[in-house]
C-alpha cells in the first residue's frame, strides 16, 4: 500500500516542496503494489507512470488533477474489465482513463466525472456519439483517437474544458454540441476552434407563476428574455441572491435550479430551469 505524501523536505538544505507531479513511469513494473493514495495538491500524473504494476487494484485521485497521461494505469489489475462499469468505461475517482474500445453507438459520461485521460477512448471506432457532463475540467491527448465513426461529442459546460491539441485524432470529421450562444467562448479556447463548433438551443421546458411579464424561453445555458425598450430584469435564486441583470436576450444562469425573474413594475416570474 502506498499513500504519496502531499510534502516532500530536501533533506540537505531543509526545504519543503508541494508534491504536485507524478512523473512518467514513476512506479512502473512495482509488482507488488497493491494500492495508492494520491494526495490533493498532485495535478499531473505522467505517461506510464504506474505502468505494469500488476497487482495494482486500488486506486485514489485527487480533485485536483488537470492531466493523466496515457497508459498510467497499463497492465494493472484497477485497469481490467472487473472494473468497469456498465457501459464499458474504466472510471477512477472523477476521471475516466480507460473505455471499451468496442463501444458502440452513443455512449454518456455519469454525472461527475471532471476530465477524460489521454487515450480515454482511444480507437472506439464504432462509437458514435458521446454525451459529456456539466464539470468537465480538461479533455487529455489522443482523447478520441481513432474514433473514426465519431459524429457528435456534446458539452454543458459554459466554460470551454481544457482540451489537448490532438484529442480528436483520425477523429477529424467530430462535431462539437455546446449550450446555446457559448460558441463563440468555445472558438476563442485554445485548440477547440480547429473543430466544427454548433449550439444546442432547443428548448428545455418552464414554469412559471402567473405574471405579466414579458416572454421567458429556457434555452440549454440559461434563459432568453424578451424585452421592451429600457426595461431591465433583475435574476435573482431562490435565496434572493442576484445572479444577474438583463435588458434583453440571453441569460446564463451557473447552474439548474429555480429562479424569480423581476422587473420593476411588474409581477414577479418563478422559472425553473
């Protein structure tokens, strides 16, 4: 069993270091290794980095990680199909770093997971859509690799993930689904505006209480207010904290929930987003 420490002391002139790396190979071919910690604070962990480490089946990632590199989990026992889920993906902690590569059709990420390791779907050549969640923090190399049939990856981040510039190798043909009116966030992203970048903004249900007030559209990202000359809505949640202002079209609102639309002489909207 091994726990990484979080600090590590020079033991000539005393120093203290922050452990943030896990370097390539670092602990390839320990064949006795069991288990591992890896601490919060650790943000990358290198290229083979617990290669052929046989008897490893345990394995803890931080939250704090941007960068896992390809076959960091190779020939390990955490890195075989008794660990995978029903889908065919190989998730550790919120990080998938490994997948079926005989997947087909569409495929969705659960619910939490926040980054995909290099070569995380390297040569799924029959799958065809992939459905990524909200909390998305990073896309690592070869991602996508010789997903040839891939047609659609959608996003609900607002804010672009990080993306490696060769995620979607042999992959060319991608298409990007982002939420509505974020394209452009997505073509100013380093890497993303190489790719065919298209908004999902279909609407997505609402509700409200009786009110005059102007027309309220929930769009994927937010909602699209339809306002007269000079009006300003106020966007509050249902502490009354404001979480924006408007005088017309679209509002990104941070997350689901339900929101009280307000103008000043006017009733009140309640909108369930």
């Amino acid at each position: 069993v091994l726990t990484i420490p979080a600090t590590a002391t020079n033991s000539t002139n005393g120093t203290t270091y922050n452990v943030t790396v896990i370097d390539a190979e670092a602990f390839k071919s320990c064949d006795g290794l069991t288990t591992v910690v890896i601490p919060e604070g650790v943000t990358r962990i290198g290229r083979m980095a617990f290669a052929y480490c046989t008897a490893l089946d345990s394995v803890s990632l931080p939250t704090t990680l941007t960068y896992i590199g390809s076959m960091a989990f190779t020939s390990t026992s955490f890195y075989s199909t008794s660990h995978l889920n029903a889908d065919g993906l190989l998730i550790a902690g919120a990080y998938l770093i490994g997948s079926l590569s005989s997947i087909t059709g569409s495929i969705t990420v659960p619910e939490g997971v926040q980054g995909l390791g290099n070569m995380a779907f390297y040569n799924c050549a029959s799958m065809e859509r992939v459905n990524l969640p909200a909390g998305m923090r990073f896309i690592g190399e070869n991602a996508f690799q010789d997903c040839r049939e891939l047609d659609t990856v959608e996003l609900h981040n607002n804010v672009p993930p990080a993306l490696e510039s060769n995620a979607f190798t042999n992959a060319d043909q991608t298409v990007i689904l982002v939420p509505c009116h974020q394209s452009a966030a997505y073509q100013a992203a380093e890497y993303w505006s190489s790719h065919t970048i298209e908004e999902n903004c279909s609407s997505v249900g609402i509700a409200t209480v009786e009110t005059d007030m102007p027309t309220i559209t929930i769009v994927e990202g937010g909602i699209n207010l339809d306002l007269s000359e000079n009006e300003t809505a106020t966007i509050s949640d249902m502490t009354g904290r404001r979480v924006a202002e408007s005088m017309g079209g679209f509002v990104a609102l941070p997350s689901h929930g339900v929101y009280i639309v307000s103008i000043p002489g006017m009733k009140s909207a309640k909108v369930a987003y």
